[in-house]
C-alpha cells in the first residue's frame, strides 16, 4: 500500500513566534501533539501515541517558519519512501492571520478521517495557547 499526502491549513490566533517552540521541540510537541514526545542524544524524536512509539527525526527546519519531521524506515519500502510530518507556519499579508499548513505523508489513506484528526489536533494546540 503506498503512502498518500494530505495537506490541510488551519488559522490559528497566536504569532509565530510564539508558537514555534510548540512545533519544534520534544517539550512543546508533548503538550498537544502526541501522548508524549522525547528525544535522544542522536536527536531522534519518540513520538507515542496508543501504546506505539514511532521515531523520526528533524528532516529540515527554519526558526519560526516550518519543521519537518521523517519518519525512521519501518520497511524496505519506507526507506526509499520515507512518511513525514511536515508543520509550516504562514502569514497572509494582508490580514495578519496565522495558518498552521499540515502535510502529512503517511499510510492514512481516507482525507475526511486525516482532516478530522488534524483539526482536533490543532484544536488541542488552540486550547493550550488560547488561540
């Protein structure tokens, strides 16, 4: 089964700033994302979510723009293929609005289910900054 991308954005009222630290650290990412979030001195993140931990590491990131996060290969054919999260935050100019562009390039292949997910997710960072 390959693996699908879903890309949604999400307005949320908090700057950029503010809300990086959210995305991009092991602290942050525990408080909204995941059940719990680490990191080891290799710098790979431990996501855990429903008794299942998943390692990735941080493919790329801008201080206050966007991180991307690859997941460790699990298969021959992740390795070539790798899923990833991607989290960008954007500005629209003219009104100032915030908007948190999700990709998700993973195995969900149903986009009503991944955007539900996505949206209570995000409503879970919303509540934690009230935004």
């Amino acid at each position: 089964m390959g693996k699908t991308k879903f890309v949604a954005e999400f307005e949320i009222n908090a700057s950029q700033r503010m809300l990086f630290p959210y995305l991009s650290t092991a602290g942050g990412l525990s408080q909204w994302f995941a059940e719990d979030v680490s990191i080891n001195e290799d710098k790979i993140f431990t996501f855990h979510w429903d008794g299942e931990d998943h390692k990735a590491r941080k493919a790329s990131q801008r201080t206050n723009h966007h991180v991307k996060f690859e997941f460790l290969p699990l298969t021959e054919e992740d390795e070539d293929d790798p899923a990833y999260i991607e989290l960008k935050l954007e500005v629209n100019e003219l009104t100032q609005s915030v908007f948190i562009r999700v990709t998700d390039y993973s195995d969900l292949d149903d986009p009503e289910e991944q955007h539900d997910l996505w949206e209570n997710i995000v409503l879970a960072l919303k509540e934690l900054i009230g935004g």
